[in-house]
C-alpha cells in the first residue's frame, strides 16, 4: 500500500523522503506560491500525484475552478467531488464528471469517485453503480455515518468521542470485508483509503492488495502535539486539522513527526 502524508508548508521538503505519492489540496494551490510550486516540480519529476476535491477541508470549489487546478497540476488521480453522507448526490456528481468532464481533462488523469452514504447498503449498491459507470479507482472515506450505524448497539465502556472513533476504524474494515465476502469488490479496481481515525486500522488491510493507497495527515499532527505512537496505535484522534499548523514551525516537533512516519510505515507492511 502507497501513502502519502499532507504536509505543512516547512516541511513539504520531507516529501520525497516520507511519501510513495503526492496528494495536493487544491485550495492550497493558490494561496501559497510554494505549495504550487512543489507539485509543478513533482509533475516535472514524474511524481504520482493525487489531488483532492476540498470537502474535508470544508472547501467548496466551482467545476471551473477545479479543472484549472487539474489542468496546471495534471495530477495523475483527480477525487471528483462528493457529498458527506449523501449517496444519490456523490452519484449524480460522479456521472456529471465522467460524462461530461473526463474529455476535457490532461492525458494521463484518471477520475476517482468516493463512496458516500448513510448505510451499509447504500455504500455497496453505490459500489457496484460506480463501477457500472466506468469507474477504475474508487475510494473509501474514514467518517461516514454509516460507520456509526453498524456498531450503534455494540456495548463499550469508552467515552463517546472515542468510541466514534472505533465506530469509524471498524466501519470501514466492515464495509471492505462485506465488499470481499460478497464478491462484489472489483480487484481490478484502483481502491484507495481517505484519511485516517486511528492508525492502527490500516494493520488490517496487509492481505488485500487490492487497496492500493492511501492518505492522511494523522502522524503529522500527533507529532505536531508532541505525542507518538504507541505500539498498538492510538485511542484518540488530534482535534486540529492540516491548516491550523500550515505554516508553523514543526522544528521542534520533528523528531516525534519522523517517529510516527516511520511507524506509520511499519503499521501499514
């Protein structure tokens, strides 16, 4: 499995040590003339890149915009633009693109669709339609509400917060062993995981080779608080995103970055 880690600014220059991949936010593109840079000199470099559409970061970009990104970055995936938790609405959007925008787009990129939904159902049917549409790469987000769902009877002693995030963990895991055991996973298809709860959820996946990236900020920012990795993972998720520390001075935190990297590594092997 590839991963690729979001980066702050000062230390985008760790990229090509501790990343398989380049995973841009297009939102960040404009605003930071270095940020652009990098991922112009990494298409140069023939770096893989991945670009995202914004909506964890709670940006909503406009189709044009969008394809101005991709026609300057000309990632090699684009993650078209999907709805929390609404399946018809990711769908629709994702028919819009492939239909109507694929054309348009730099050789060499490929659209990718998210699975979005509030059931478990609803996340496999979206599966098998994505596919009938023509879908090669198709990822799975870390926080659906469907996730919740699954475990809501499922007794536990923890507290709520932490409990969403086992919710989460084991969600995902479940949606993906229902994928195999019903034999509706497409092994041919390009599946990557979106972001991370904890870390220690990515021990599960060793044996599906059919998951082929993933990315997520998650050691970044636990060593941005000053805290590593336990040899199990975590019981808990920072509550800052990327941007809170995009351009602060990690210098100080670096050691803990590079331990969790380097964990984060082992957890995925």
């Amino acid at each position: 499995m590839k991963v690729s880690h979001e980066l702050p600014l000062k230390l985008m220059h760790y990229s090509d040590k501790w990343n398989d991949y380049e995973y841009c936010l297009p939102h960040l593109v404009d605003k930071y003339d270095q940020y652009r840079t990098h991922f112009q000199v990494a298409r140069l470099n023939k770096r893989f890149i991945m670009m995202d559409n914004g909506l964890f970061e709670g940006v909503t970009h406009t189709t044009k915009d969008l394809l101005s990104k991709i026609n300057l970055i000309r990632p090699n995936i684009f993650i078209v633009p999907d709805a929390w938790n609404d399946a018809n609405a990711t769908l629709v959007n994702a028919k819009s693109w492939i239909l109507n925008h694929k054309p348009k787009l730099p050789e060499g990129t490929h659209l990718m669709a998210v699975l979005q939904g509030k059931t478990l159902t609803e996340l496999i049917t979206s599966y098998q339609t994505l596919v009938d549409m023509g879908y090669k790469h198709i990822a799975f987000n870390h926080s659906s509400i469907a996730y919740q769902d699954m475990f809501k009877d499922k007794e536990s002693s923890l507290p709520e917060d932490k409990k969403i995030l086992n919710y989460q963990m084991f969600g995902r895991m479940e949606l993906i062993r229902k994928l195999v055991e019903t034999n509706t996973i497409v092994k041919s298809v390009y599946h990557h995981l979106l972001g991370c709860s904890l870390p220690q959820e990515f021990m599960a996946y060793k044996d599906w080779d059919f998951i082929k990236s993933v990315d997520t900020s998650n050691p970044i920012l636990v060593g941005a608080d000053g805290n590593r990795y336990q040899e199990n993972g975590l019981t808990y998720k920072p509550k800052e995103k990327l941007e809170y520390y995009f351009e602060k001075d990690l210098s100080s935190k670096i050691e803990d970055i590079i331990f969790n990297v380097n964990k984060f590594k082992q957890f995925i092997k």
